[in-house]
C-alpha cells in the first residue's frame, strides 16, 4: 500500500496533464491562435500579457516552470524575446524546443518583416535587425503562421492531425471573410496620417494603408521627451492628422498631452488578445481595432 | 494544379451523376449546389494562401553573430570620509575590500560565448582589473554547458560561479547597488568562483523547483585547497512562481563546503581548516498591472551563516584553533517609479564570533562591534544598454563612521544581454 501511494505521489508530480499536449507560447495572439486550432484538446499558455511590454519581461521562475513542460514552443523571435526567451530556454527547455529544434516556432521566419533598417546602430535607439517583430497585426500573417503551427500540431500529435486541420480550415475561411469586410470597412482610413507611441502597430497600418507620420518617442525605446512632443506639436500644424494611437501598455501622458495641444483624439488600440475588454479572440481584435481608428478619426 | 483539380472534380461529377440517376432532380440539384460550393473553397485556398515558407530572415540575431560578444564598461569615483578598510572580526579577501578611492575603473568585463552546437553552449567572461596600479585579466567565467537534456538536466563544467544565495552567480553590474552587500563581501570575496562540475534539475512542478550542486577544486576565496578535486562543493534549491500576473517570487536555499588546507590568505592572515556556508535569500517583484517596463518594486533579502573550523595565524604569531560561528544578513528594497528612473535602500548587518584569549586584539576580535551598513541609492537608465548610479553608503563597517560617496556608470554594447530574474 505504502509503496501504491508512493507511485502515485511520483506520478502525480511527474506527470501532470500528461494526456494533454502543453503548448507554450510567447504572446497571447499565438495563444488565441493555437487554441483556435487544439480547441480545449491542448494546455496552452501564454508567457505575457496585453499589459505588459514583451520586450522588458525577466526569466521569470514562472516561465522556467512552463517551459519546463512544453511540447511545443511558439513565439515572435526577431528579437523581440532575446532579453529572456533564450535564457529559460537554456535552464528547463527540452531538445526539442532549443533553438534549432524541431517544435520551436517563430513566426517571423515565415512571413516578410517589414522596416528593417538600413543601418544597425543603437544610436539609432533599440532597433531589431531583422526588422519590426510586432507582425501580428496583420491578420495575412495570421493565416500563414497559423498554418505553420497546424502543420507542427500534426507532426507533434499525429493521431488528432485531422481534428487540427479541420480546425484550421473553418478558422482561415471565417478569417478571410472577415478581412474582405474589414478591408471594405476601413477604406476610409485608407491614406490617411496619423502619429503613434512606438512602432509596434506598424503591420495594422500598414495593411490599411495608415501613414505613421511620426513618433511620440524620439528613438524607439527611448521616452518621449518635451522638446520632441513640441516638435511633433509643429508636425500637427502642418499636416492633417487622424489620430494618435498607442498601446495599451504604454504610457497615456504623451499621447494625451499632444491630443490636448492638437486637438487630434488620442486611441488606446488593443495591441493583443485583452488588450481591451471587447477584445477575446483575433476577429475581435482586428474588428474593435478598425472600430477604434474609425471613431478617433471622426468625420 | 487548378486543372488538375476540375478534372477530379468533374470526374466526381460524373460518377455523381450516375449514381443518383434514378434520385428525383431536387436531390440531384441539390447535390450539384454543394460541390459547386466545394470547388469555390478550394479555388479561394488557392489564390489566397500562399504556402508560407522560411525566409532568410527573423530568428533572433544572437545567432547571426557566432560567437556573440558583449562587453560592459565600468568606471567610479569613490569619495571617503575616514575610510574603513577592515570590517570587524573578519579577514576579508582582496576583492571583499572596498574599492580605491577616488577615480577608479571597476570590472571592465568582456563576454564571448556561442551554441557550439545543438548539444552544448560555450561561454568566456573575462574582466581587466586594475590591481596597485597592474592591470589584469581574470578569468571569470570559462564554461561549456550542456543544451535540451532530458528530465530539465543541465551539467556545466569549466570556470564558473557556482549557485550560492541569490547574488553569487550573477555579474556584478547586474547588481542593484554600486557594491556587494556586507556578506557577499566578508564570506565568499564578493563572488566565488572556482574550477569544476555543477548539476542541476528543474523539476517538472506547477511552480518552479530547481536542485543541484557540484565539485570543485577549491582554488578560489573562501577555499584554499590542495587541489586534490575535493576542495569545495555546494548543493543548492530554489522555488519561485508568480501570484497573479503582478507579482514574482524566488526563494532559496544554499550551502557551500570550502577547505583551506594548503591556506586562505590576505593581509597577514592566514587561515587553515573548513567552512561550512550556508544561505537562505528571497526576491520579490511588484509590478503594478505585470509590466515592469514603467514600474516596479523590487525586495530582496538574504541571509548567510558561517560555521568555522580550524587555525588562524596573525601576523606570523603562530596557529591558534578557533572555532567560529558567525552570520550576515541584507535586505534591500528598490523602487522604479518611471522607465528610466530607480532608487534604492540596504541595510546590511554582520556578527561576528568572540575571541579565544590568544586572539584578542587582533583583527578577528570585533570586540563586540557589529558591522553594518545603510546605502541609498538613484539610477538613471538612458535606455537598457547604459546606466549613472549616485550611491551614498554610512558605513560602520569598523570602529569609525565613514560616508561614503560613489558615482558610477555602467554600459554594456554589443550582444543583447539577458534580464534574470
């Protein structure tokens, strides 16, 4: 009996959710879109949230713990995890999560970034030499990383590849419908400027053809500051702006200083999955997103 | 492809139509409609998904750099008011000193590492000191460690800094303050560091559960061994975990062996015999809505015991036995209240032991007095890459009151680097 309940206290503590595939990702929009694909099948976490900014997170124990157990890895990659994605990958990743290993996936290897700069320089600020990594706001993007990970599902999970597939499929249909509505509905912001906090909602813009005219930071990662706010002050006399957008953990004071000295609306945009209570899954956030733009820019 | 496809399709069509001949015409159109609706979703596929395929882009661009290099620069100016060189009751190593004053460059530290390959990671931090005027290359940090063991297993070998407390292996100028607290200087020279073989297993538990412990050679501060592979050893456990999405915690539990049988010496002290280490350290993190980009509180504490044995010579009066038993403990809390903005405060404290008769006035002999130390501290971020510190230090460190003014910078360029926890 002793001996019963030892194995079962070991078990228990090895082998916890062992039926279920655990899913780490990075971002909560590579969780909202594997479990648009696993349903409830699979234990998927997300390592950060709308509020917080991926690039500054620590190697939490917490995550040391989550990796420790996943099957899979998805994540951004173009640097924007490289301040602790390769550091808990080190301590408790699997082989098959390292970098290079077979169920690691980073979404920026599959679809073309865009701003890559020129020149690699951190006088520059924080630049990402693989170019912008926030590539989720584009939902072209999506379909395509959802894909990768259905496929990986299937290699990983082969039993349930169907389920996944099928999955996929009714996603990406009810996805590319969406876009055709989203596209038609958003033809008013088509070509207009607007000015944003940080260039992490530049694959939004650019899909709708949004002008980012300026910066509320003078250099990205570096703060706004007062001199360039009045710069970006004389920037709004000249040019007709549609509104100033900014994320949602990002500071509100210099986007609404410049709002308050411009009268152009200021937007807190969702960024991510719950981001903005309305916003609980991809269709929700490019649908409250596009909703938002619409009515800061008025007519 | 597309043709590929209508032949099928009209090959099914056909046999389609064969079979429901003798079905009334409703079912048959009905039929038709459905695969119409069929085809149209398989020509939407095609024309707009492209098969997505790896580009020569993305990844992080670590990799883009083989070996990766980073080198972090650090310089200070230390102001004193009636320096304390000794700290009470102690011998101290030469780093566990405080620094020189006026302008000095602390550790200039260059790191060079890379995935040897998919099986095992390399890694080389070496800092140039300037030691009375000499400057000198230290090998801090000379490891090779093992990559996607299975069972959360990682073996690393080499030069390194062994898991002791929260601090020891971390590099200094990832330190909240401009110096090591109080027991990090007394016992363990700041850092120890040493040549060896250390292990370790995260456990596959809800909160984060990692044990180890390894060999060493005993080479280094607070050992002095032989070299005979049994010089030093430590064995560590560690627990943290998050409560809710704003708060982070890691606790953990340490012990070192160190033997000095071939003699641990520094500033006519000369010491033969065994310390047994051992620590208990918390951190704590507070970030108001998780993000710790704006804000964030952050408490630290640790606390460090010292069981003694053996044979101290002072002075070159002879080998007297002491048995000893002495503590340390710091606390610090630092508070960053905009992105680019930090204060802080420690307190650190040390007990030593009392003397046998035959040390008596000598500097083991605190006769009573308990070192300590309070530090303030503000630091300024220009971005995560550099950094200006004030720290302003009342130090009781020995029988006089000293402050202490230190005013620093810290830059690192080249390869990102890490944020540990």
């Amino acid at each position: 009996m002793k001996k019963f309940i030892m194995f079962l206290m070991i078990a228990m503590l090895v082998t916890p959710n062992s039926f279920a595939l655990n899913v780490f990702t990075c971002e909560p929009e590579w969780k909202s879109l594997t479990e648009e694909i696993t349903k409830n099948t699979a234990d998927v976490y997300s390592a950060t949230n709308a509020s917080q900014d991926v690039h500054y997170i620590q190697a939490k124990p917490s995550l040391m713990a989550k990796i420790r157990k996943a099957d899979m890895v998805v994540c951004t990659g173009a640097d924007l995890e490289i301040g602790w994605l390769p550091l808990i990958l080190r301590k408790a990743g699997s082989a098959k999560v390292q970098e290079g290993g077979a169920n690691l996936i980073y979404a920026s290897q599959y679809v073309t970034t865009i701003e890559k700069p020129t020149r690699i320089d951190r006088a520059d600020g924080d630049v990402h030499p693989n170019g912008n990594p926030h590539l989720h706001l584009n939902p072209y993007n999506i379909l395509k990383v959802g894909k990768i990970i259905v496929d990986k599902l299937a290699d990983i999970d082969s039993e349930n590849a169907n389920f996944y597939a099928q999955n996929y499929d009714n996603f990406a249909a009810k996805m590319r419908a969406k876009i055709k509505d989203w596209e038609n509905q958003a033809r008013e912001l088509n070509g207009v400027n607007i000015i944003t906090n940080h260039k992490n909602m530049s694959y939004l813009f650019d899909w709708l053809n949004i002008k980012t005219i300026g910066t509320l930071e003078p250099k990205p990662g570096i703060p706004a500051t007062s001199k360039h706010l009045g710069e970006l002050k004389t920037l709004t006399e000249k040019n007709k702006i549609a509104f100033i957008a900014y994320a949602p953990f990002e500071s509100s004071k210099p986007a609404k200083w410049l709002s308050q000295e411009s009268g152009i609306k200021a937007v807190v945009l969702p960024y991510t999955i719950g981001g903005n209570k309305q916003v609980n899954d991809l269709f929700d956030l490019f649908a409250v997103s596009i909703d938002l733009m619409l009515g800061a820019k008025g007519k | 492809m597309q043709r590929q496809n209508l032949a099928v399709i009209s090959a099914i069509l056909a046999v389609a139509c064969a079979n429901v001949a003798k079905a009334d015409d409703s079912e048959l159109l009905k039929r038709i409609e459905q695969l119409e609706t069929r085809i149209n979703e398989l020509e939407n596929n095609q024309t707009q998904i492209p098969m997505p395929t790896a580009q020569a882009t993305p990844m992080n661009s670590m990799s883009a750099f083989n070996p990766y290099i980073s080198v972090v620069l650090n310089g200070a100016y230390n102001y004193y008011s009636n320096r304390n060189k000794e700290i009470s009751g102690f011998q101290i190593g030469e780093e566990g000193e405080s620094p020189d004053k006026g302008f000095s460059l602390g550790e200039s530290e260059i790191n060079i590492g890379a995935n040897v390959d998919d099986k095992f990671l390399a890694n080389l931090t070496a800092a140039v000191v300037s030691e009375d005027g000499d400057d000198k290359i230290e090998l801090e940090e000379a490891y090779v460690q093992s990559m996607g063991l299975p069972y959360g297993i990682t073996v690393t070998a080499g030069r390194m800094k062994p898991v002791f407390g929260y601090l020891n292996e971390k590099h200094a100028h990832t330190d909240e303050f401009a110096d090591r607290p109080l027991p990090y200087r007394v016992f363990l020279n700041n850092a120890y560091r040493d040549d060896g073989v250390q292990a370790s297993v995260v456990l596959p538990t809800d909160f984060y559960t990692e044990i180890g412990g390894g060999l060493y050679k005993g080479g280094y501060f607070p050992s002095s061994s032989e070299g005979s592979g049994d010089g030093a050893a430590n064995a560590f456990v560690k627990f943290g975990g998050d409560i809710t999405d704003n708060h982070a915690w890691l606790a953990g539990f340490s012990y070192l062996y160190a033997k000095s049988n071939k003699g641990r010496e520094s500033d006519d002290i000369l010491f033969k015999g065994k310390d047994n280490l051992y620590g208990i350290s918390l951190k704590y993190t507070y970030a108001p809505t998780g993000n710790n980009k704006e804000t964030e509180f952050a408490l630290q504490g640790e606390y460090l015991f010292r069981d003694e044995k053996g044979k101290y010579n002072i002075e070159d009066a002879g080998f007297e036995q002491y048995n000893n038993k002495s503590s340390g403990w710091y606390l610090q809390g630092t508070y960053k209240f905009m992105t680019n903005w930090k204060v802080g405060y420690r307190y650190a404290q040390m007990r030593a032991d009392d003397v046998s008769d035959a040390l008596k006035d000598t500097p083991l002999d605190a006769k009573g007095h308990k070192p300590q130390m309070h530090s303030l501290m503000v630091e300024w971020n220009n971005s995560e890459f550099s950094r200006i510190r004030l720290q302003y230090n009342y130090d009781k460190t020995s029988k006089k009151d000293d402050n202490q003014i230190v005013l620093e910078y810290t830059m690192s360029f080249g390869a990102h680097g890490a944020h540990s926890f």
